[in-house]
C-alpha cells in the first residue's frame, strides 16, 4: 500500500448525512489510513482513492445540518489539506416544477454567478 501525505489529497468532498458518507467510501477503489488534520480540526476524515484522484471525505457532525455547519467543516477540510476541487455529495431531493424537475437520480450541478448562489 502506497503512503500518502496530506499534499497528496487535493479533492475533498463533504456529506451531509453519514449514509452519503458511507455509500461515497463505499465507491472508492482503495481505503487508505488515516491522517492527522490540523490540531484545532475537528473533522473525521476517511481518505481514498477513486481512479488516479485520491479524496478525502467528511461529514457534518450527526444531527447537524445547515449552511453554517457545511461551510465550517469546508473551513476545516481547506485548512488541513491543499484542496483544489470540493463536492457537496448527497442524496438531495426532489424539486417539482412546471419549467424543470429536478428527481431522484438527477445530478444537479451548480457554479456561482454574479450574485447568484448557483442553484436557481
């Protein structure tokens, strides 16, 4: 098994529910061990690696949803590894609309605008 350093993880990708978590590991083609973030980094991490792109994964503290919890745990994970790609990875769910659905199984992808937080 290689050895990785925390240089070597450039794309984080933070779960909401530990479920997202587990079934994002759960993807991966190899588990690696874990290392020590930051000190005052309170997140748990799991790292792996999907094709030639090692990720390191984390999830908001259970029971503990909202924008100020993502944007920390985003906070953290920047803080303690050199990310230069991060996912919001999740379940989501459906938004019905006469212009445009968006269902289970869709993929929706967002990119800030202006103003705009990047989901209209």
């Amino acid at each position: 098994m290689a050895i990785y350093k925390k240089e070597d993880y450039q794309v984080g990708v933070i779960c909401i529910l530990h479920t997202e978590a587990a079934a994002m590991i759960a993807m991966f083609d190899e588990s690696y061990p874990t290392l020590h973030p930051q000190n005052d980094d309170p997140n748990d991490y799991s790292f792996g690696r999907i094709r030639a792109h090692n990720l390191v994964v984390a999830c908001l503290p259970a029971g503990i949803i909202g924008n100020t919890p993502a944007t920390t745990v985003a906070s953290n994970m920047k803080r303690s590894f050199p990310i230069k790609i991060g996912l919001m990875v999740g379940i989501g769910g459906s938004v019905p609309s006469k212009k445009s659905d968006i269902r289970l199984r869709d993929i929706a992808i967002s990119q800030l605008t202006g103003s705009h937080r990047g989901v209209f």
